[in-house]
C-alpha cells in the first residue's frame, strides 16, 4: 500500500547440523582427499589461468609429455587437452626421435 515500507528479506545461510559442523572443513582436507594434491593460495590471491597452467604442464610432465595420457590424467579429452595447452601458451617439449648410437 501507498506509504508502508517496502519490505525487505534477509536470508539466513543454512546452518549444518551440530556434528557436521565441526568435522567438515573442505578447504582444510583437500589435500588428504585428493593424494599427491597440494595448491598454495598466496594471501594476495592467484589468477585462475596460472592455477590452470601448472595443472596441465603437471598433468603433461607426469605423461612424459604424452598429451592424451595427460588428458586422461585429468579427466578430460584429448581435444580439450589441446586447447588448454593452445590457449594457455603451453609449450610442449618434443622428444628427439633420432637414435643415439
């Protein structure tokens, strides 16, 4: 109606129950959910695309540079392997194919 205040809502973030509350830190078990996973956040943050970038060269120095085996490594094709490495500026090492004697 004319000259009432206008209502307003305030939501509320769901509260987890009391046992839950105290044992779920996702932040703090990544690490020891995920093996061989560590990422250090700098207190001034970090772009999303370095994050991104030592993945996959990660991922591609694991594989020995073999871009479907990395690709597999993280759970996604091999075309999106190569337009990660492609939009990334991801340098790819090349093994030398000649035969030493």
């Amino acid at each position: 109606m004319a000259g009432e205040p206008a209502a307003t809502a305030v939501l509320e973030p769901e509260q987890p129950a009391d046992h839950a509350r105290s044992s779920i830190d996702p932040l703090k078990n990544l690490a020891t959910e995920v093996p061989g996973f560590y990422l250090q956040i700098p207190p001034t943050g970090i772009p999303w695309e370095d994050v991104e970038r030592q993945i996959v060269i990660r991922a591609l120095e694991m594989s020995n540079w073999v871009q479907k085996d990395a690709a597999e490594l993280l759970s996604i094709s091999p075309r999106v392997m190569n337009y990660k490495i492609k939009t990334l500026r991801i340098a790819i090492q090349r093994r030398s194919h000649l035969a030493t004697t």
